[in-house]
C-alpha cells in the first residue's frame, strides 16, 4: 500500500514586523538644553531615513512657529518614514498638526490627551466624562484630514486602568489605528507594564488587524528600554524610542537599544526591525553633535566603550575569537577600526580619511576643517578618528557664525588673579576684550559675554579627552542660559581653555542668531 506523502515542512514563522517610531525630534528635543533648528531637524530627520525608521514624530506643530516650520520642511523634504506631527484634542491643534503634514508622502496625526486622576483634576481641571468626550472629538477631527491617527492616555501608567480601556476603545471607535500607551514619568516596573499592555491588546485591539498597540516610555527608574521590551512580550507592535535615549527629565526609550535587542535576540522576540543598523552610529553622533548632549563612555550601543575592552583575559579572547566578548558586530551598528592622521598628512590623506568615515564637507568646510587639523596636528602629532569628528563637528557648526575667536591670552594663576583677554572679530570688526574670573575658564567665559555684549550664566559644562596623557585632544560641551532660554555648544582641542572658549563662542553665537532672527521677524 503507497504511504501517505510526507507533510512538506512548515517554513519557519516569519517573524513580525516592530514599527519603530522615533522621537528624537519631539519628545527627544523637549529636554532642557536641546534647541534645534528647522536645519538641524532637517539634517535628523534625514539621517533617520537612513536609518530607516518607520515614523518619525517631526515635532508638536501648535507648540511654537519653530516646531510648525520644522514639520513642514520634514514634510516636504523627507521621505521614506511616515511623519508624524503632534496635537492635543483642541480643533486648533489638530488643524495646526494637518497644515504643517500636508506635503508628506505618508502622514500621521498623534493625539494625546491625560487619563489619569492627577493630570484631570490638577493640571487640565476637567471631569473624566470631559476627557473621554474631547478625545472622541480630537481623534475624529483628525480622521478627517489623514487616515494614520494614533492616540494617547497620557500617564497611562497613573491612570484607572478601565478608563484607560474605556478611552482607547473609543478612540479606535473613531477612527485610530494605533493605541500607544505612555509610561509618561516613568513609574511602571516590566511586569505590570506588561499586564497593562495584554490588556490593552486583549480589548481594544480585540484581534483586529489594523490596530497596533505602542508603547512610550520614559526612564525616571531606568526602565524605559526594559518595559518596552516587555511590552513586546505582551503583544505590542510598535516602540516610541528616541536616540540616545534623550527626552523629558531622565529621557526615553533609546531607539539603537531597542533596535538592536530586537536585532540580536530576534529568537525571544519573534519581531523585527526594518533598521539599516550600519547607521546607528552615525545617527547617534549627529544627535549628540546637533543637541549637544554628550553619549555617556558606557552607553550600550553607541558609548565609545560599547566595543572597547580594557582587561588581558578579555583583550586575548577577542583577538583569538570576536564572539568571546561581544554579542555584536561593531560594523553591524556602523563603528569602523579607528583611523589616525599625523601632522605631516596633507591635504589628500585628509580628503581621503574623510571619505572613508563618510564625511562629506562643501569647499569651505573641508578648507576650515582641514586649517584647523594642521593646527592641532602641529601641537599634538597624531589625531585619531574621533578627534577629527570632532574638528569636524566643531567646524561645520559654525557656518552661521557671527562672532569668530581669533585669539585667547591667559595671564595669572596660583597666586595672581586670572585675566583672559580674548580677541574676536564680528564681521569685519575686531573686539579685545579683558576679564578676571575666579580661574581661567572663568575669566574667558566673562570676556566672551562682554565681546558679545550678552549676560550668560554657565549652567553645564563636560570635557571628555579623546586620548589620554597630557597633551590628550579633548572635547569641551557647555550648556549656557540667556533670560528663559538655554544654548549648547562644544569645542575641540589640546588645552582646556581654548576649547571651553571655543565652546563658549559656539553657545553664544546660538544666542546671537535666535536673537537677530527675533529682532528680524519683530518679536520682542
Ligand atoms: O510622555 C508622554 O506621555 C508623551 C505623550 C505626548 C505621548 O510624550
Ligand atoms: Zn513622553
């Protein structure tokens, strides 16, 4: 008798697709000290088209001129990633939200509105029956402008879960597509996010196809990367993450940790990513260069010793086999072997260097970058690829400058009061300018208020040296405060001084610039 033919074998299960939806340049850039401009969002966004994330929350339109403007050029200037504007439920800040979304390929409108007891009563002073009425309101408004409308408890995590249900259920009744819940202060442990995230799952999405749930989580505990793990566990489908972490208070989900959990453990997620992870390290570094926020040395991920191993045992293992010590690639998230010029490199081994890191500089970039690569090279000998991305960094940020250092003096020290005479010129214009401080970077930071004619007080300020040993490159970030607003700036070099001035000049020129453009557009 013929035997039954064998079942064909079942092809493995695909594994699900994650959405990665970014926030650097909304939630990202509501930390204090981050003030982007439209440029600067432009030049993120396109890196995280790159990176191939799946949407990117370009900014909260009604919030500011700024924010609308950025929207707009993202929108117009952007594609591959769906582009999201923000919105509470009033009518103004949907509409607002359509209008800075009209030329994106793919659009989406994300409407928020608080769910817990203490946002209602305290801070918004309206009933639940209020809420829940104002968000059918909102998420049907924006139905009508864009088909891809998400919605938002906001401090889902605070709130009465059944009347988180009951919001999110109506919300898809009018129209939303995804439901994300925010751990919006960071409260929730992963277990009890993960409850809350199945039950989402089990009834608003109640098996419907077109419904996705999301998460967002912030880091006050630590936790952010870890609830939103285990909301993938739980059956969400989409992450809001920001790179580097950044965001409100202690920041957000980081977008590369989660991309490359995912990535490297896909046998316990069962999802995937669409992330060309090679631009994860570029990405990272154009944040931080543009926000100002220094990448912490042990940051999984990005951090400079992310790869980097320091003990005998561990060095022998990962030269006999990579895999001893490290469960990726460096190349799959885009960190090369380090490349060193010296200061006999001219011009071609310069271009050339750069090409291999990927930089490409307009004429007057490379000649300024390069100016100032001899000139560090001649006190130091060999640069490394981090000390040029550095120059580079600190070069190309100044293309708007509009007061340039040209000279730092320093007299005084143990005994003798501190005095910085620095020499800057605006324009054609050359201003000298002598101060006392109670130490050198003090006294500098005086002088270059008085040159620019602005009051600024230093609210932070970090040198990380790129090498060790005396003569180390190091790179100086400061954060300064002008009436409400802040500015970052950053600067490159082998004495500590000229760079914190450097960083100053950068800081200060930010101020001066938002200060011409409001004086421009008539604002007070
Ligand atoms: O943290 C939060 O709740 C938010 C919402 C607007 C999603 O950022
Ligand atoms: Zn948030």
């Amino acid at each position: 008798m013929n035997q039954p033919p064998a079942p064909s074998p079942q092809p493995p299960a695909r594994p699900e697709r994650l959405v990665i939806f970014d926030t650097t340049l909304r939630d990202g850039e509501q930390a204090p000290g981050i003030a982007l401009s439209p440029d600067d969002k432009v030049a993120i966004a396109t890196q995280l088209a790159r990176l191939k994330v799946d949407v990117i929350e370009a900014g909260f339109a009604a919030s500011s001129q700024g924010d609308f403007e950025a929207i707009r050029r993202i929108a117009a200037e952007v594609h591959g990633p769906v582009i999201a504007a923000l919105a509470r439920t009033h009518p103004d800040d949907i509409d607002r939200a359509a209008e800075s979304l009209a030329s994106a390929e793919r659009s989406r409108i994300h409407v928020f509105m608080s769910t817990s007891p203490i946002h209602m009563e305290r801070m918004l002073n309206i009933t639940p029956s209020e809420a829940l009425a104002s968000i059918i309101e909102g998420v049907s408004r924006a139905k009508t402008y864009s088909d891809d409308v998400e919605f938002s408890p906001q401090d889902a995590t605070r709130s009465d879960p059944d009347f988180v249900i009951e919001t999110c259920k109506a919300a898809v009744a009018a129209g939303a597509t995804t439901i994300n819940i925010p751990d919006t202060v960071g409260y929730s442990m992963p277990s009890e996010f993960a409850s809350l995230i199945e039950r989402v799952v089990r009834e608003v999405r109640n098996g419907d196809e077109r419904v996705i749930i999301s998460t967002h989580c912030h880091n006050d505990l630590g936790m952010a990367v870890a609830n939103s793990l285990a909301a993938i566990g739980a059956g969400a489908r989409q992450i809001e993450c920001a790179v580097n972490g950044i965001g409100e208070r202690a920041g957000n989900t980081s977008t590369e940790e989660i991309i490359m959990a995912v990535r490297t453990r896909g046998d316990h997620f069962g999802v995937d990513v669409g992330a060309d992870t090679t631009q994860i390290f570029e990405t990272s570094r154009l944040v931080s260069r543009l926000t100002g926020y220094p990448v912490q040395f042990n940051k999984a991920v990005v951090g400079r010793n992310a790869f980097a191993h320091e003990a005998g045992i561990h060095q022998h293992g990962v030269l006999k086999h990579r895999e001893t010590y490290e469960i990726m690639d460096p190349a799959t998230v885009g960190q090369r072997s380090l490349l060193v010029l010296g200061k006999h490199s001219g011009r071609a081994a310069f271009a050339d260097t750069l090409d291999k890191m990927g930089v490409v500089l307009e004429d007057v970039e490379f000649q300024r970058a390069f100016d100032r690569f001899k000139e560090l090279a001649d006190r130091k000998g060999e640069i490394g690829e981090e000390g040029l991305r550095g120059i580079i960094e600190e070069e190309t940020g100044i293309a708007a400058d509009v007061v340039k250092l040209v000279g730092l003096h320093l007299k005084g020290g143990d005994q003798e009061t501190p005095v910085a005479t620095v020499r800057v010129t605006r324009g054609d214009e050359p201003i000298e300018v002598s101060a006392e401080g109670d130490g050198m970077v003090n006294a500098a930071f005086v002088a270059l208020q008085d040159a620019f004619g602005i009051p600024a007080t230093l609210l932070d300020y970090r040198v990380v040296p790129y090498t060790a040993g005396a003569d180390a490159m190091a790179e100086v970030s400061v954060i300064i405060q002008i009436g409400p607003t802040t500015y970052s700036g950053r600067g490159v070099s082998t004495d500590v001084v000229e760079g914190s001035a450097r960083a100053f000049v950068a800081a200060l020129n930010k101020a001066l610039t938002a200060r011409n453009g409001a004086l421009a557009s008539g604002d007070s």
